[in-house]
C-alpha cells in the first residue's frame, strides 16, 4: 500500500551517487540515515534513487527530481577531488548554471589543508588542481562547512526548492546534516506531528491480515499501517505491524491511533490469532 504526503508535508528526494552502491560493494546506508531523520522532523521522502558516477546519470536524477516539485533534492556522494567525483556537474548541468571557484570554500579547503599540514597528515599545503576542484561549486551555490574531512558540502538554491550536495562519507555526512543544513531545513519545513506504533501479530497470515489493515485505514485515514512478515516461529507466523500517523497536532493523531491499535487487536483474535506491542 502506497501513501501520499499528508498535509503538504515538506518534499524530499535522496540521490545517492556512486559506481560502488550499483554494484554491490556498499550498502546505502546514508540514504536511510537521511530517510529516517528527514521523517523524524516531518518531511516526506518521495523517492530515494542510486546512480552512477555518470555526469548524464546524476543531471538527468536531478532534472527529473527538479521537475516533479520536490521541495528539497539531497544528494550524497560525488564531491571529492577525483575524476570521478562528478556531482556538482551533474547538479550545475541539471540546473543550466556554470561551475566557478568559491572564494568561501577555497577558503575553508586552505584553512582545513593547513591544519592537517601542523598535524603532520599532509606534506604540502599546495591547492592542485585536485583540491581546487573541490571549491568549484554551481554558480550561486553557498559551502557548508565539513567539521570532520575535508570536501565542503552545497546548498543551491533553485527557486522554491533546494539542492543540497553532501559528501558519501557517512561521519561527514551526517556531521554537515546535523550542523549546517538541518537548521535551513527546519526553517522551511512545514510543521507537523508525527507518532509510530508497532504491533507484533502471531498465529495469523498475511492474506488474512490485508482486508482488516484496509478496514481499519479507512476508518482512520490520518493512520498509515504497514505489514512486515517476520518468518515462522515453532510453526507459528509472525508479522510486524507497523503504524504511522501524521497531522498538524499531536491531539487528533493520538486519538486515532489509540483506536486503530485496539481495532487491529479485536479484528485480529477474531482471526484467532495473538498481538503484542
């Protein structure tokens, strides 16, 4: 079962970008590192894609994401010094704008190589060619300082959406999420409560389960339920339930979600079957 946002929540698309996630030598687990904080504070992940480390792959993700109204695009991965770190091409492409150096990004890459010069970790404080790169940003773009390596994030803006361009190292990452772009997101996103259930259903199928997960959704329709089969123990089915609600105040969904949990529990001893949370 698919859901739409619920009261225009706040857009988002995930492009992860690299050779390494299509091949299977890299699980993607800054996508739902992203996912997960990104539904926390209200936003509604539409779409979560993978591409490769292909300048027509990553502008055409971009494009496409751009063209559907999502509000905020983030992409992670790409922003290295490498030839194949081709990202902010991509977006630059995608959004029809050139690439120019950034006097602010070249200055946190001087600032960021001279202190890994004190420390001993490089040998020279020259900007090749290879770090120069990492300062080239779209034109109008704005750095977000990388507290933790050494690749500078970017926010662009696009009209009335975002592109924010992250690094794939999941500690840099999350170090830029956390500290330099959640507060922009949260001054754009628009309010909303959110509150999870999970509820364990045993000694009951799947199929038998579908039609009292569509009844009791469309008593509550702010309730979104989700089934999660888990296996067989001793014989016995076990299947995850997993329940969400979204709504401008806490008040409302409380007290649906109190009453689609006790309903999923009378419906489903009435199948002969158990419940936990």
């Amino acid at each position: 079962m698919g859901r739409k946002a619920q009261y225009k929540q706040t857009t988002f698309e995930i492009i992860s970008i690299g050779n390494e996630l299509l091949i299977g030598k890299v699980v993607n687990t800054n996508a739902s590192w992203l996912a997960k904080r990104i539904t926390e504070i209200g936003g509604f992940i539409r779409r979560i894609v993978d591409v490769r480390d292909d300048l027509s792959e990553i502008s055409s993700a971009v494009r496409e994401a751009l063209k559907r109204g999502t509000k905020w695009i983030i992409t992670s991965g790409g922003l290295g010094p490498t030839f194949d770190d081709m990202t902010l091409n991509g977006v630059a492409k995608a959004i029809k704008k050139p690439l120019r150096l950034n006097r602010q990004a070249y200055q946190m890459l001087v600032e960021k190589y001279k202190e890994m010069f004190e420390r001993g970790i490089l040998k020279s404080l020259d900007i090749t060619p290879e770090r120069r790169k990492m300062a080239e940003l779209p034109a109008g773009a704005v750095p977000l300082r990388n507290r933790v390596g050494t690749a500078p994030g970017v926010l662009i803006k696009f009209g009335r959406q975002r592109i924010a361009c992250l690094p794939g190292v999941p500690a840099e990452l999350m170090d830029i999420f956390e500290n330099e772009l959640l507060p922009t997101i949260q001054k754009s996103i628009k309010r909303v409560h959110m509150i999870e259930r999970t509820l364990i259903a045993r000694d009951v199928v799947e199929s038998a389960l579908a039609p009292v997960i569509k009844e009791v959704m469309s008593r509550h329709p702010l309730v979104y339920i989700k089934s999660h089969p888990k296996g067989r123990e001793s014989g016995v089915s076990i299947i995850e339930l997993h329940l969400t609600a979204v709504a401008p105040s806490p008040e409302k969904i409380e007290e649906d979600m109190g009453q689609a949990v006790q309903e999923l529990k009378e419906k489903i001893a009435a199948l002969g079957g158990t419940t936990e949370q």
